[in-house]
C-alpha cells in the first residue's frame, strides 16, 4: 500500500476544484461544506500524502509543486473514472463500448474518415468521439486521460518522454483567399504578392502559428493584420466573407477549391510543415476496440505516405 491508498476520487476532485478557482470558501459551496470543514479535510490530505501540498495565504489558496503533480495525476483518475462510467453504461446498453480519438486537421480529411468507415464497419454499435484542436491541445487532452490516442505533431516543447510517437504523414500547406479576391485571378503568386494582407491565422504560441510565423520572417512578407482563431468554420467565413488570407493543408485547400468555398493559391513554392504520427500516453492500455480503430488508421496512412 501508498499513502495515497486512502485518497477518495471525491478528495481528488477537491484538490483538482482548489487549484482552479484558488478559494477555499469557493470550493466549499461546490461541495456543499462549510469552509472550516474543507480546511480539516483539506489538512487531511496532507497528512495522507505525507507533503504540503497547499500554500495558504491572504489572497486565496495555491497548490505548492508537490499539490500540482498530485492535481495533474489526479486530472487523469478523473477522466478515466468519468469514462469507465460511460462505458459501463454503454455496455449495459447493448453496445460494445466508446473510443476517444483527437485530431489536427489533415488527417480528419484523407485518414480518420475512411478509417472509422471501415471501423464501424466491424464494431457496428461502437461510440466514437473525435476531437480536433493543435497539437498542444491534444496532447493535454492525451496526458488527462480524455483521450485514446490521437494524430498530431510532437512539438519541441513537449515532453517525448510521456508519449509513443509513431510517424504516419507530411504535409504542405496552401495559402486560400476567396473567389473574389485579386489574387485569385493570377495564374501563379510570390511571395512578394502577400505584402501587406489581412491574415487568419492559428492562434499565437499554437504550433502551426510558430511555423507561419517563420515563414513569413523567411519571406519578409508583413501581414497588415492578423486575426487569430483556432476555428476551421470561422477562417473559412473571414476569408471568404472579408478579403483575407488564410492557410489550410493541402489536402484541405484543395477541397474547399474543388466545392467552390474557396479558391487555393498557385504559390510559386512548398510551405512545408514537420510530419505527424500516431500518438499514445506511454503506458495506457487501450480496450480492444480502441485497438481496432487504431489498426484501422495505421492501415490507412501506409496507403498515403505523404500528404502534398
């Protein structure tokens, strides 16, 4: 036995609620207790874990380093608790479970598609839930617990160490404007032509902003503005709706052109972006079904080696 054998999930959700809203009297009322009976539990868990996990003071209460990777394992237990609940009731229902799957945007077009077609096809009551977001997003999703495993990039910044990373794809990307825009009448842009335009981009710090980012200080190209949004419907609708400039991958510029959403640009060169994969938290162990779907999707990236 672990000094945190005697932690209940409902201590966890404590602990979890305390380092969001930072306010012990806060997390009282959210369960229903007094501010001193909290304060005596949250001693408790202390004297269970056998470290400070809190630091008191006037403004409200913050979790040392020792509470915050208790909070963040805690996160997990949650998340897995919550879905086992799921799935038990899912069960129970005649279906044989759920499979939770993330993301970016280029493999949801040519990958995850066919892939849960052929799935479905074999686990034909089976609840599947697909997430999309950047890479970042995904791998916090990953790391609590909410997902199976997803498709995304490892960025620089995060820790290989926690995940398997199986390499699956490249991808370039495509610079769309709308139909009515100049630029798209020209049979072939440069980059000189993208001075001084209204850009939609991904939202600063995310991944694929670093990247255009660059690429813009590579070209010296200097956006007039940028509006930041991680939604695909809202690029879609800024662009086509305000004279803008916006970047999709390929295999998605290519879609909105070929339905007349938008028109994708004969750049005069390959906006290359670094390669995703298949990516698991290291150590969890997937339901068979998961394991299907996740067969399912390797077989169908070996059939497209690149995404260009």
């Amino acid at each position: 036995m672990t000094r945190l054998d005697a932690f209940k999930l409902k201590h966890l959700r404590m602990l979890v609620a305390l380092e969001e809203h930072g306010k012990v009297g806060r997390v009282a009322a959210m369960f229903g207790l007094s501010q001193p009976s909290l304060s005596r539990t949250l001693f408790e868990l202390e004297s269970l874990a056998g470290y400070r996990l809190f630091d008191r003071h006037n403004r409200g209460t913050t979790l040392t380093a020792e509470g915050k990777v208790l909070a963040r394992y805690a996160r997990t237990l949650l998340s897995e608790a919550a879905r086992a609940e799921y799935d038990m009731k899912v069960i129970a229902s005649g279906k044989r479970g759920s499979v939770s799957i993330g993301t970016v945007m280029t493999p949801a077009s040519d990958v995850i598609v066919p892939a849960l077609n052929d799935a479905q096809a074999e686990y034909q009551d089976l609840d599947i839930n697909i997430s999309h977001g950047s890479s970042d997003a995904l791998l916090a999703q990953l790391n609590a617990g909410s997902l199976d495993f997803a498709i995304c990039r490892l960025p620089e910044n995060a820790n290989r160490a926690m995940f398997d990373y199986e390499p699956i794809g490249e991808e370039t990307f495509r610079i769309v404007v709308a139909a009515n825009h100049p630029l798209a009448k020209k049979s072939a842009v440069e980059e000189t032509d993208l001075e001084g335009l209204d850009w939609v981009l991904q939202p600063e710090g995310s991944y694929l902003r670093d990247v255009i980012d660059d690429y813009h200080r590579t070209h010296v190209i200097v956006p007039r503005s940028v509006i930041s949004t991680s939604s695909v419907l809202m690029t879609i609708l800024l662009v086509r709706s305000g004279g803008r400039v916006g970047m999709f991958a390929t295999t998605v510029a290519e879609m909105l052109d070929q339905h007349h959403l938008l028109k994708a640009l004969p750049l005069n060169a390959r906006i290359d972006i670094p390669g995703f994969g298949l990516v698991q938290l290291k150590g969890k162990e997937l339901s068979p079904q998961a394991k299907g779907v996740l067969e399912a999707l390797r077989q169908k990236a070996s059939e497209r080696k690149t995404w260009v």
